[in-house]
C-alpha cells in the first residue's frame, strides 16, 4: 500500500507568507508508516542562488517535519543563469559556500539529500573554464557519499519547438557512472535529465543492485510534453525499479523554461505522484521496497535476459 501526499506551492516568490503555510500543511495528518518516505521536490530556480536555497531550504525542512528520510532535488537546483557567462561564472567547487551550506542542513534535520545536478567547476577550471553537471548525494551525517558526473550531454537543435542547447559547450561529459547508493529509501542508482533517454545507463544500475532509479531534471516544455512520463515510467517497467524524477517547472530566466510534472513511478510502471505543470512544491511518497522484489519475482524480467554476446550479434553479420 502506498501513501501520497502532494503539496504544492511553496517558493521563493512569497517568502511573506510562509507562516500561514506552514500552518496550513501542519493542519494535515503527517505520514505514518513503516516504509520511509521519499520527498520528491519542484522549484522553479533562477540566477538568484540566495532565493534558490531559501526555497529548498524550506521543502527541506518541511519534508523532514512529514516525516522524509530523504529529500530529491531536481538538476539546476542552485540556479539557472540567464546567460552563458552567468552560468560560468556562478559556478562553484564542491568544497564551495553552496555544497557546505547543504551539508550542514543534512546534517542539523538528519535527513538524507539527493541534489539532482549542480555546476560543478572542472578539475582545469582556469585553463578550460568548463564545468560539470554534477549528482551529489549526502547522507543525515553531513557527508557526501556518492557523486555522479552527467555523462550525456544535452545537444539538441529542435527550431520548430523553439528548442536550441549544446550542453557540450561549457560541460564536460561525467567519466563514468557510479555505484547505486544504500539509502533509507533503498538503493539509489544516479542519473541525470537526458540520461533517461539511454536505457543501457539504467541497465547497468539496475545489475549494480539499483532499486531506485533517480533523473532529477530541468525537461523543456516541448520534449516533457512530448517524452517525459513516457520516458520514466518505460525506466521503471524495464527495470523493475521505483523511479524518482525531481523537476524544474516554469520560467526561470527570459529564454529558459521547464516542464515541471516531478513524478514518482513505481516498479509496475504506475505513476504514484506527479507536482503538476505550474507550482513548485513537492510530493511524499511511501517507497514499500516489496512491491521491487514481488514483480522481479512474479515477472522475471532480467533472468530471461539472453547473454550479452546475443544481442550483439546483429553487429557481426
């Protein structure tokens, strides 16, 4: 059985009337369960990195007093420039003001964070002046546990749906994916935005162990209208794995927009939370881990896999 609140709303914009939301929520009945509770969360960021961590900063700690043990950000949660140099020169390393500023917060809430994609500056920042689009999760101690480097870079020239980026320009790909992480949602596999589109990254996840697979994201409005719940709940019914997709939504800057919609999928492929297209806030959903081991038992997906030799054998003729 699963459990699903949404709450919708929150955001930096009106910071004023924060008390009287927080006592509206506290109205509600708070999550009670044995499974833990994943917060799933949707901002709508701009250049502005000191509004951006007030209102994450907020669903944080509203997500914890629910009752979350661990709280998903989307990609781009620390900003969205408005301007290639902007976006450079904001950037940070992870030893930076931005990463420490979340690792206290884990650690005085003790609750676990996954920050779905931060601009990370490169190991040659002052020679390449590029940047990774880096996963940092950390755990209720403080700690970064686990960081995953974007490895497919959003080059896409779309004229007709008013969709032009070359991520590839100022980004450099992630060397390698990185080993699912134990939560207390469960075991978390990393992706990030356009990696979703390439189910080989989540295979390998899911042959890690993965039983949770995460795409915190920053979608276009016209490729998340298009692809964006298709995509994700296809990840989860192939893997068998819960998956976990955090969202931009709205304008953020005066050429750049996102889909919004930051959906929870379960291992059957059945959408258990989605925010909606218009408001940041988050959604709470119960992760029963049981409903992964009963249909990779029922439908054994990955022992019926043929051997890697047999899928590559079309190359050979």
């Amino acid at each position: 059985m699963f459990t699903v609140r949404c709450i919708l709303g929150t955001s930096a914009k009106y910071l004023a009337s924060l008390p009287a939301w927080r006592q509206q929520i506290k109205l509600q009945n708070r999550m009670s369960s044995s499974h833990p509770v994943a917060a799933v969360c949707q901002l709508s960021v701009t250049p502005n990195k000191e509004a951006n961590f007030s209102a994450c900063k907020q669903l944080v700690e509203e997500a914890k007093e629910q009752g979350a043990s661990m709280v998903f950000l989307p990609e781009n949660f620390d900003y969205i420039g408005s301007s290639l140099e902007e976006t450079l020169s904001l950037s940070e390393s992870l030893t930076g003001d931005t990463i420490s500023r979340y690792t206290q917060l884990a650690r005085k809430l003790e609750v676990w964070l996954s920050l779905g994609g931060f601009h990370e500056r490169g190991h040659d920042w002052e020679s390449d002046r590029r940047i990774y689009n880096s996963h940092i999760i950390i755990n209720d101690k403080g700690d970064i546990v686990s960081v995953y480097r974007k490895s497919h870079l959003f080059d896409v020239e779309l004229p007709e749906k008013g969709v032009s980026l070359k991520e590839s320009g100022f980004t450099i790909p992630g060397p390698s994916l990185v080993s699912p992480v134990q939560t207390p949602v469960g075991k978390v596999g990393q992706g990030i935005c356009y990696d979703l589109r390439f189910p080989d990254l989540s295979l390998a996840l899911r042959r890690h162990g993965a039983e949770i697979l995460t795409y915190p994201s920053a979608f276009t409005v016209a490729t998340g209208a298009a692809h964006w719940e298709v995509l994700l709940r296809a990840r989860a019914i192939e893997n068998q794995c819960f998956v976990i997709a955090a969202a931009q939504v709205g304008r953020h800057t005066e050429k750049r927009s996102s889909y919004g919609h930051a959906l929870v999928v379960d291992p059957w492929g059945e959408v258990l939370g989605d925010c909606g297209g218009e408001k940041t806030g988050m959604v709470l959903v119960e992760i029963d881990l049981s409903k992964v081991s009963s249909t990779r038992k029922n439908m054994p997906v990955q022992q019926h896999r043929r051997d890697t030799s047999f899928y590559q054998s079309l190359e050979k003729t």
